[in-house]
C-alpha cells in the first residue's frame, strides 16, 4: 500500500475508477492507527496526538486493485465553525458523488457510548444507502467479556443496518484481518455487478 495523495476537493479526488473504500468516524477514533495496522506500515498514515488533524481526503493505493480513502474526522471541538463547515462540505461532497465507492468502514470507539456525531453519520450512511461496517476501535482496552458485550450492543444499534459489526485494535491487530476479509469481498463483489 502507497500514500497516493491528498485532495482538498472533488477535481483532486482519483480518477481512474477504481473502487475506493472510506475510513469514516470523529477526530481521535483511531482511523489513522487503523489504516497503518491494515497496511501494515507504520507511519504510512499520519497519526497526531492532536485530534482534527485530518483535513483532506488522504488515498492511500492498494497496488491495481483499489484506493483506501481516510476522510476528515468530526466532533472536533477546538476546530472553527468555518473550517468545521469546508470539512462537511468535503466529505459530503465526496460520499455523495462517488461511484467507485464500493464501502464505507465507519469507525467508532469500543470504550464509549455512541456520540450525536456517530448517530449523525449513520443517520445519512443509511439514507443514502451506503454500504458500511461498523469497526469498534480501541478494544484492546477492554476485556474480553466487555468486547462481545459492546459488540452485542453495537450490532442491536448503531450497527444494526451495518454489513459486519467488528471490534479491531490497531495496537494488537485483533480484528484487523477480518477486517481485511470484509473490505477485499466487498471491493471484489463491486467488481461483479
């Protein structure tokens, strides 16, 4: 996997076809960490110990194969109302005009409760009718017990209309090849239709 750029808007975003797949969730989920366990490289994507550092659409190319995509995070208190709106603009932008996006991987952290900005995106997933799985972060934090319960508790809420509930931790791996498997059949059944 190569960094294959940054885009600041729609004209920047890759125009090859290929199926893309988006890291979605708020600022300090852990979409960053996730994507370099995934790639398997560390420092692929930049990891800051600020939250909100993300402010443009980062490809990340997986050979001839597909793209993918770490969008801005939301939530971020200590952002500009301005600045919050461009970050909205750009994501919206992106996930409601793109058609090589073959899923979305919506991010949220094991260890809390659902926030309203959670509630928010899978509000709009669900009305545009986005493929997604719903990737609980950080769960290497918890217990055993307590991942099967959070993860219980995800698949009858918020990731009731997800694809695949999965409970991932970038620091030990757990999740992260199943997580692989989900992303690589439904970049492969996008391929079939």
């Amino acid at each position: 996997m190569t960094f294959f750029g940054s885009a600041a808007s729609p004209e920047q975003f890759p125009r090859d076809g290929l199926p893309e797949v988006a890291f979605l969730g708020r600022s300090n989920v852990g979409k960053s960490s996730l994507l370099n366990a995934l790639a398997g490289v560390k420092g692929l994507a930049r990891v800051s110990s600020s939250p909100g550092r993300t402010r443009l659409v980062n490809f990340f190319r997986l050979g001839n194969d597909f793209y993918l995509a770490d969008l801005p995070g939301y939530g971020y208190a200590r952002v500009g109302e301005d600045m919050r709106r461009g970050w909205e603009g750009l994501v919206n932008s992106y996930l409601g005009g793109r058609d090589a996006l073959a899923l979305c991987v919506f991010l949220v952290d094991a260890r809390h409760e659902p926030t309203e900005g959670d509630e928010t995106l899978k509000a709009y997933l669900d009305h545009h009718r986005l493929p997604y799985v719903l990737a609980a972060t950080k769960a290497d934090h918890l217990g055993r017990g307590e991942v099967l319960r959070r993860r219980a508790a995800l698949e009858r809420g918020l990731g009731r209309q997800a694809r695949a509930v999965l409970a991932v931790s970038a620091t030990t791996g757990s999740g992260v090849g199943e997580l692989w498997r989900t992303i690589r059949a439904s970049v492969a059944s996008r391929g079939e239709s």
